[in-house]
C-alpha cells in the first residue's frame, strides 16, 4: 500500500488526512461535550456521592481500553472501514440512549456500551491517520491530527456545560447526537485502504518474519506509562471541575477548557516539529514541568483570571505532551504494528483518566477539591523520575546491546535509530 492514498510519499495535508481529521474532532466534540455534563447531571439528578460520579466516568474508560486490546488484530484482517462503520453505529446509539437514562444502573451499563464503540473507532482513527502520514512527518502529522482530540478535549466540556446550565441534559445529548451523524457523510467521499493495514509493499498475506499484533509490545511500555500519568492530571479535571468551582466560588470554570484550547492550538504545530528535529528529550520534561505548574496553580486561585493563567500553562503542557507521546509510540514499533501502538496510546490516556477520576475523587471526599489537584500535580513529578531514570539506564545499556548485536550479526537492526531508547527491545 502506498504511504498514503494519493500515492505520495512526503505529502502530509491529503484529502483523507483532512478529513479524518475533521471526522475525529466530531467524534471528540461528542465525547468531551457529555463527559464533564455527566457528572453535574447525574450528581443533581441522582443525588449521588463523588465516589458514584468516579465509577460512572471510568467504567467508560476501562471499557475501552478492554476493547483495543483487540482492535489492534482486528486492523490487521479487516478493512478499516468496516472497522470504523460498525464502531461509529453503536457508538451512535448508545449515545442516543443517554436521552432516555432514567437510572444510575442504567447510565452504567450505556457507559460500557459507550466506551466499547469508542475505543474501536479511536483506535481505528489513529492507526489509519498514521499509515496515511509520511514516516519522516510523523511527529508534525500526528501534531496536526491531534489538535483535532485537544482543541476537543478543550473546547467541548465548556460548550457541554453551558448547554446543561441553559437547556439541559437532553440538549447535550441531542447536539452530541447530530455531531457523530455528521461523521457518516464524509465517509462517503474518503478513499480506505481496500484491505488490512500493513507495510507498504506488503502483500496482503504477510510473510512469516512480518512481527504479528500484539496486545501490548513491550517497546511501548516506558511512554504508555508517562501518558498514563499524564492524564490522570486530566482526570481530575474533566471529572471535577465544576465541582471544585463551586468550592472556590468560581461560577463559569469553563473558561479554562476554552483558554486551554486555544494554547494547545498555538503550540502542538511547533511540538510535533520540534520532536522531528530534537526528538522527545526536547519535549517531554519541558511539558512535564508546565502540567505541574499548572496544577498548584490551579489549586490555589480564587478567581477567574488565576482559572485563565492555570488554563493556558495548562493548554502549554498538553501541547507539548500528547503529539510527542503518540508519534514516540508509532515510531518504536514496526509499520504492522500501529494498531497496536494507537491502541496503547489510547489505553494509556483512558487509563490515566479513569485511575484521575476514581483515585482522586476519593481524595477530594476525605479533604477537597484543591488539595486534590495538589495531588495530582506531583503525578508528573514521577513522569520525569521515571523519565530521566529509564532513559539513563537505557543509555548505560548501549554499548553492550550494539556489542551484543555486532556479535550475532544483526548490526542491520540499529539502522535508522535516531534516540537512545529506540534500541532497547
């Protein structure tokens, strides 16, 4: 299969690039519009403690995540579309059936309904985005996909909440609605792969030595677990942020997805470049750094214009830290294994916001919210301990793997490695 469907080996804004791009900010736009929604909806409805509100947000995620552990294989013997079709139809309708949710339990069982459609269709986005981008644009293609979930992620939970205070719950569900309807016209004009994804040039039965999906390679381990701290920081955010607003006394807290928004938009262009040119040693601790910062920040306002300034070092942070995180992750395993490596990128910020939402409302139960995102904030500073650490023990490595391998004749495999880790296996 050609790098992309145009035939073109460096072009990165093809048609299908644009327009899965746009399909997945839709997609998105659904899902952040009714997750921050949720909780205000179900606590005042419901009347619920925080600990209920945590479940009901991570069943979702754990349901997705159980989900790509098989997606990543289904890629690999399905067309993509198929794939795709079939996510978005259930992920529609369970949407649809939040509008008739007339009970706790019954809000937990469209929840896993919910969360097994989307890790389809994010997991099938992902990996078909990165078969169509050129291999040497990966961390600047991935940049500009990805501001498609970020400016979601950020602008959604405001345009959700403002819709619940001025209309209701129902309002959010049927706007959310129309949103994934959209998705379906343009896949009518978007040209799949007519096969299984694979190496370019790959016939469609692969040969024996072609590395087989795994459920989780182990290359991809060191950044699934920094994504993973990472956004259990956003965790708490989505969860309880309109609750902590009222604690503080701060009546509109959506401006800090739509201040965060509009920073992750400035500087996810530049991230992606940056990591092509420097690699994610340029990155990520800087990234790291700006979550922290944020976070204490956040915990200490008491006003809007100190929610704004946590917002945009916030929107920074994240810039930084989700494109680089992504393309590290498809760089470090083979062509035939993007699913996989899109599905762990997936999992590991599902994961993050799950263990964010059930770990820390517990937290803010037992104290509040500000000390929660107090917390919260020192889960980056295990991000650069675990960072920093691995990448020196990595290094120590080197010269004996490269020994090792000259020995047994496979000098080969060290082609192209640009960064220490890329050749621990």
């Amino acid at each position: 299969m050609d790098q992309s469907p145009t035939g073109s080996a460096s072009r990165l804004w093809t048609r299908e690039f644009i327009l899965f791009t746009i399909s997945n900010m839709l997609l998105y736009l659904n899902l952040q519009m009714i997750t921050p929604s949720l909780p205000a909806y179900v606590a005042s409805a419901f009347d619920v403690s925080s600990v209920w509100i945590s479940l009901i947000i991570s069943v979702f995620a754990f349901a997705a995540i159980l989900t790509r552990l098989f997606v990543g294989k289904a890629l690999s013997i399905m067309s993509p579309k198929r794939v795709l079709i079939i996510g978005l139809i259930v992920y529609l309708l369970s949407t649809i059936f939040y509008y008739f949710a007339g009970s706790v339990a019954m809000i937990l069982v469209i929840r896993v309904l919910y969360g097994i459609s989307f890790g389809i269709v994010s997991t099938a986005y992902g990996t078909v985005v990165s078969d169509i981008v050129p291999n040497k644009r990966m961390g600047e293609g991935i940049g500009y996909f990805g501001l498609s979930t970020s400016f979601s992620m950020s602008i959604a939970p405001m345009i959700g909440l403002w819709l619940l205070g001025q209309f209701g719950f129902h309002t959010v569900i049927e706007v959310a609605t129309l949103l994934i309807l959209l998705i379906f016209p343009l896949f009518a004009v978007i040209r799949f792969p007519s096969g299984p994804l694979q190496a370019e040039g790959e016939p469609a039965s692969m040969p024996h030595n072609v590395p087989k999906p795994k459920m989780m390679d182990k290359r991809l381990l060191l950044p699934f677990v920094l994504n993973m701290f990472f956004t259990v920081t956003y965790g708490g955010l989505i969860t309880f942020i309109t609750l902590f607003g009222k604690e503080v006394s701060i009546a509109n807290v959506g401006w800090f997805f739509l201040f965060n928004a509009v920073t992750i938009i400035l500087v996810r262009p530049f991230s992606g470049k940056l990591f092509d040119r420097k690699g994610h040693i340029a990155v990520l601790p800087l990234g790291a750094a700006l979550i922290f910062t944020a976070m204490i920040l956040l915990s200490f306002i008491s006003s809007t214009s100190g929610l704004i300034v946590a917002a945009l070092i916030y929107g920074m942070g994240s810039g930084l830290l989700q494109p680089s995180l992504q393309a590290w992750m498809i760089q470090r395993v083979e062509p035939e294994l993007r699913g996989t490596a899109n599905g762990a990128f997936y999992n590991s910020l599902d994961l993050g916001i799950a263990m964010g939402s059930l770990c820390l409302g517990t937290i803010a139960t037992s104290t509040s919210y500000a000390m929660m995102y107090r917390i919260s904030a020192f889960m980056m500073v295990v991000f650069i301990v675990v960072y920093l650490v691995v990448l020196m023990l990595e290094r120590k490595a080197r010269p004996q793997l490269a020994s090792t391998r000259n020995r047994s004749g496979h000098i080969g495999n060290l082609r192209g490695i640009r960064n220490v880790e890329d050749i621990a296996d």
